[in-house]
C-alpha cells in the first residue's frame, strides 16, 4: 500500500466505475471549454434555433458575446483520496463581478450523474441563479479521451443551462511554500509513517513530507527555490525570539515576500520564541496588508520534550514536530482548530460545528481525550472532511495566503450567552473613567476569577492563547471581532486556581489585522468570552468611549499614526525596522513624542522606542553582494538615547499606568531595567530609579505583591523566576 491509497474508500455517493477502476479518477479542476470565438454554453442541437441546446434548454442569446468576457472553473471532488462529495464553482465576469458556488452531491444512477443542491454562494448570486446541478463526467483512464465535466444547471425559477469544462490538473489549488532554518534549531519536514509503533493498525508504510501532507489530498504545495535549511548565525546571547524579530525578519528577508496575496507560505524553524518551552508554535497573521503568509515552529519548546516509559520517544518527538508544521502550515490557510470552527466573526461560509474528536492536523493532539497516544492511535494524517471542504472548496478571498484575515468566514455565529460557571471572565481599564483620547492606545486587561469556595483546575496559558475571543461593538456599527497580529499555539500548563484567584493578561486592543477599530470618536462596547473545558465563559461588557481629536496636531498625525506599520509596532512593543515601512513607523513615533509630548499617545511611543533603543536585540542580515548569505546580528543598547524616552514613556508612572495598563507597565519596566542594569552604574542607578517609582505606583494601586517584587527586582539585573 503507498501513501496515495490512505483514505480511498469506496463511497456509496461515487460512480460505480470510479470505485472499480482506481486510475479513473476525475476529481479535479476543470475550465469553461469555448466553442468557436468564446461560448459558455454547448453547441445547439437544433439547427434551427440558435439559442436552444439539447433536452430543450435555453442558453442566452448573448452568449457568445457575454462568454468572451467570463472566466470560469469547476471543481469536482467526488473520487480519489477522500472525497468530500462536493461539486464547486468559481465564476468572474468582466463588469459583472464574481461568484464561488457550493454543491454537495451524490451518485445518480437514474441520471448517470452526479446531482445535488447549490447551498452556498459567495458573490453576485446573478452569475450563477440556479439551485440544482447534474453533473455527468467522462474520459480518462481506462477509457482514453480527454476528461469532460457536462454540468446542467436547473431551478430558481430560470432557464435550464448547460456548460462544458475540460479538465486541467487534479489538484484544486497550486502553493509555493520556503523553509528557513536557525542554526539553534531542528528542521522536521519528513516522517516515516511506521517509525512509531503507535499507529493505526493499516496505515501505510511510507515517508510523508509536509509537501505531500496536502498534495495528496488535492492541494498542491511544492517548494520554492533555494534549500531547505539557509545557514544563519546563532540568534543573539539567549537565543529567544520575539514576536518583533520574527515579524521584521520575515517581512525583510523571505524571498517571496510581497505585500499582496498570492499563493505561497513561509515557514521558519527556531529554536524558542521569548515566551517559553510552551510555545510549540505560531502563524504569522499578516505582513503589512497581506496576511497568512508565514508561520514558525520552535523545535526547543515542549514539542521535543522526551516521553517518559516510551521506548520509541525520539521518533514521538519527531511525530509532533513533523505534526506542528503541517498543523502551523494548516492555519495560513485560515484553517481555524479543531475544536474552534464556531468561533470567528461575520457570517459562517457554511456553518461547521466544532470536532473535538477529529483525527486532523488542526486538532490538538496533547488535549485530545487519552492525550496523544489515543490521537496517533487513530490519526490517519489528514483532514476533517469539514476541513478539506474549506481547502478544496472555499473562495479564493478566504484560503489563499494575504487575502482574508485569520478565522475569517469559520463561523462565529454570534457570542453566546455563557452557562452558570465557578470562572468569572471580566475586561477592565485602569483609570477612574474608561475615556480614551483621540490617537490613544487602548490597553485592557481580562481577568479570570475563582469565584467558588473549592479550588478549580483551569489552563494557566487559557488567556494567552486562541481560545479567547473579544468582540468590539460601536453605537450604530456592526460588531467586529479584534484579530491580533500574531497568535501563539501553548501547550495546556495545568494550574489550581484558588478560592479568589485570579489570572490576568493584557490586551492590546487598538490595533489588529481589521486595522484601527477603535479609531473612530464615539463609544463602544467590548465583550470578551473564553471557550473553557467547562463552558463558555462571558464577561460583562465594558464600555468606553474614545473623544475626538483636541488640536490640529492630533488630526494631522492621525493618517500617519492609523497605518498597519504603526499599529504593529505598538502592538509588538517596539522595532529595530530594518526595512522602509518599519523605519517610517518608528519616524512617526519620533514625530508623535516631538509634537504631542503631553499626549498619552507620546507614551506608548517612547516606550516602544525606548525598548528597542535599551534592550539588546537581533537583525536578519542579508549581505549585499551575496543575497543567500544570512546571517542574525546583535543590535546593541543605545543607553543615551534611550534615557529621555524612559523618562517620557515612565517618568509620571502614575500616567503610565493609566495608559500601559498594570500588566504592561510591568512587563516593560521590568525589561527595560534589566538591560539598563546591565549597561553601566549610570544606567544601573537610573534602573533603581525607575523601578522604585512604578513598584511604588503599582503597590498604592493593590497590583499583586508578586508583580511589585518582580518590579523592583529587575534593576538587579536579573529577570524574576
């Protein structure tokens, strides 16, 4: 058995002569066939009227002539590796827009033909008016002759039509994809199926790649040019990455990069993101305006962790680094988890239920029932149906890499009310009233609260990661769902959340890949919900309102300050630029703390500033004369020009803190004083300074005794435990 044969099933729903004869496999992607100048109907079958084609039916008068301007495909997915028994059609018209249709079908021996229901529309429902397909295929092997889909469109109250596509190739969709390799980490993009004994019983002896994951199954992913592996030197004094270096380097230096969409992926293999071991993995979300294009995955995190008592545990930890590629890989699709379909906003492409229990990539195999010996026990390294539906069929605006957001089109249905639950999820700003000045970043804080008597188990990293959703709702708009710029795949850290306990964590709510959506002067509505073992978690929402601008100043920085550089660099805390549109972000931080420095604005500004200018950091450096020389270099503390934006960003820390938020605040006056304690007495004494005033103000505003000792720590130069 070879790895094309995982999954081929006989189904009822097939042509019985697709089941018996494997090599007759039709299921592909097929193109309007054009007769004489253009058509998009068959030739008649009655000489003697023009517009009518067999068994009656009327095609439009104009078609020739409308034909010429229109572009159409057939996607036919009814044999072969895992059919999803769907029929799908993409059709443009030049001044008459586009439409993508969905049909689910089935076998019809009465009418030799696979017939079914058009459910789904994406576009201009006029191109394609119809409600019923019959679609009848020939040629191919073993039959000879070029293969043929004849598709009669019937229904909806219009004339029935007939058109003729020829067929092109077999997979549905064509991707580029490029591997970068840190000289710190493993780069896994093969596995052989039997090297693990934990497998199904049938599976294939075979070697899978990551290209081979989804070319099989209809998505055509071949590499790009170049190696697999660039050379680099080892990434700065710890080797941790941020999300600020992974996002310039790879807006900088991938060799496909285009701030467009386009069909291609970016894959980079590290050794650990700056978060910790538990971080196996993340999708970049966007890359300026264009967004899914590139994803990393860190071989030193929890995904190389030994299995204790297995005795296979080297080709375990090569299963789950081989898993988390294609998983990561998966998500620049817009393939959203598992278990998550029913979370995202607009309205459903089709609706899909959450699969808990999916043996797919885009599960998670660590949270699956019996954990991972029970998922690779089952996994057959594919997809979910519901899952190679979107791949295979979705429209090209939502799976092609650049083109919609992250989740966009999986379905938020709408955020339900939450069931009675022990957890209480609350969203808050700190400041006596939540009035937010024009320009200014909005920074919140959710909160999860112990609310029983008993101790409750819960998931430390469950704010941190994907299964928390914040809804943004302005008087009078429509309600949008914040989409940050990055996303981060942690592994479960269990944790006993004590009678009264609480978890926090920032949001950065300002900016995300919908742009600016609290940019416009009015009052808005925020709600945040966690998706928990026990439930859906709703919070209370909170209410804010944002005034306009107070000066000519502020309007006028505002389209400057409203650009997805300016949001991403605020949003990341900071860039070293290293390429034109970062360094004009950083140029309107500078113009921002010139011209507002009385602004809350001017504090994030030079915060970000100063964090870049203070903190040791890491390039992609490309040599000019040799483009395929790469090499990380260390950017090194600027501590002179880095003092007057501390002191802009934290010198009021009262101010700051209303801004910031605690968490913020926090976290960056404890790496800011770390790297000044390192730098010199001058800047060791100015780190003293610093951290003593924000503890002070923490400590007066009840922020946890832990957060204040690990606030005046830091100028010992040591970051807490």
């Amino acid at each position: 058995m070879s790895i094309d044969d995982l999954e081929r099933v006989p189904s009822a729903e097939t042509e019985p002569s697709a089941a018996a004869f494997p090599l007759l496999r039709r299921s592909g992607l097929y193109a309007l066939q054009l007769f004489g100048t253009a058509s998009d109907s068959e030739p008649s079958a009655a000489d003697s009227d023009p517009t009518a084609s067999e068994n009656g039916e009327v095609a439009s008068a104009d078609a020739d002539a409308d034909a010429a301007l229109v572009v159409e495909e057939l996607r036919v997915d009814v044999d072969g590796l895992m059919p999803t028994m769907t029929v799908s059609g993409a059709r443009a018209q030049l001044f008459g827009g586009r439409i993508t249709w969905i049909a689910r079908v089935s076998w019809s021996a009465v009418q030799q033909g696979y017939t079914g229901t058009i459910s789904y529309r994406d576009g201009n429902a006029s191109l394609e008016p119809h409600t019923h397909v019959l679609v009848k295929l020939s040629g191919g092997l073993p039959f000879g002759g070029q293969r043929k889909a004849r598709v009669k469109f019937t229904g909806g109250g219009h004339p029935d039509a007939t058109r003729t596509y020829v067929f092109r190739r077999a997979a549905f969709r064509q991707v580029g994809i490029e591997y970068d390799r840190v000289d710190d980490a493993t780069a896994v993009i093969d596995y052989p199926l039997h090297a693990h004994p934990n497998r199904p019983a049938d599976l294939p002896n075979a070697t899978l790649t990551v290209q081979d994951a989804f070319t099989r199954l209809g998505i055509a992913v071949t590499k790009t040019g170049g190696d697999d592996v660039v050379p680099v030197i080892k990434a700065g004094a710890d080797s941790l990455w941020t999300d600020i270096e992974m996002h310039d380097a790879m807006q900088a230096h991938w060799s496909k990069w285009a701030d467009t969409p386009q069909w291609q992926v970016w894959t980079l293999f590290a050794g650990r993101h700056i978060r910790g071991s538990g971080l196996g993995g993340i999708m970049f979300d966007a890359i300026g305006t264009a967004q899914r294009q590139g994803c990393a995955v860190f071989s030193n995190s929890f995904i190389s962790t030994p299995r204790p008592g297995d005795p296979q545990s080297d080709q375990a930890v090569r299963r789950l680094r081989f898993w988390t590629a294609v998983h990561e890989i998966g998500h620049t699709f817009n393939l959203a988890h598992s278990w998550q379909k029913d979370h995202s906003s607009g309205s459903p492409w089709v609706s899909l239920a959450n699969e808990p229990l999916a043996f797919s990539y885009m599960n998670y195999p660590f949270t699956y029932p019996g954990g991972e010996p029970a998922f690779f026990a089952g996994f057959r390294y594919g997809f979910s149906e519901n899952e190679l539906l979107f791949l295979r069929h979705a429209p090209e605006r939502v799976v092609k890499q650049g083109a919609a957001p992250w989740f966009d089109e999986h379905g938020f249905e709408q955020v339900r009310q939450a069931r009675p639950n022990v957890l209480e999820l609350t969203v808050r700003v700190h400041r006596d009233a939540p009035r937010f000045e024009a320009l200014e970043p909005v920074v919140a804080e959710v909160k999860l609260t112990n609310t029983s008597i008993a101790p409750v188990a819960v998931d430390r990293n469950a704010l941190l990661g994907e299964r928390l959703t914040v809804i943004i709702a302005a008087d009078g708009r429509d309600a949008r769902q914040w989409l940050p710029y990055a996303r981060h795949c942690y592994l479960a850290d269990p944790y006993v959340l004590q009678p009264g306990e609480s978890l926090y964590a920032p949001l950065f709510l300002s900016a995300g890949l919908n742009g600016f959506d609290l940019a416009e002067p009015g009052r808005y509505r925020i709600r945040v919900m966690l998706d928990t073992e026990s439930g859906e978690i709703l919070s209370a929402p909170l209410h804010i309102d944002v005034r306009p601008p107070r000066s000519r100043d502020e309007e006028l920085l505002a389209p400057d300050v409203y650009t997805d550089e300016v949001g991403r660099v605020l949003a990341f805390g900071g860039s070293r630029g290293n390429t034109p549109a970062l360094d004009h972000a950083n140029d309107v931080l500078r113009e921002t703390v010139a011209r507002l420095p009385d602004s809350a604005l001017a504090v994030h500004a030079a915060a970000a500033l100063s964090c870049t200018a203070t903190v040791p950091g890491q390039i992609l450096f490309e040599d000019p004369e040799d483009p395929h020389i790469k090499e990380f270099r260390t950017v090194a503390p600027d501590p002179e020009q880095a003092l007057p934006l501390i002191e802009k960003a934290y010198g009021d820390p009262g101010a700051a803190a209303d801004t910031l938020g605690h968490i913020g605040l926090a976290q960056q006056v404890e790496q800011v004083a770390i790297a000044l304690a390192a730098t010199g007495d001058r800047t060791t004494q100015e780190a003293v300074r610093l951290t003593n005033a924000v503890a002070d103000t923490l400590d007066a505003r009840n922020v946890l005794p832990s957060v204040v000792s690990s606030v005046r720590a830091a100028s010992d130069g040591l970051p807490s435990s």
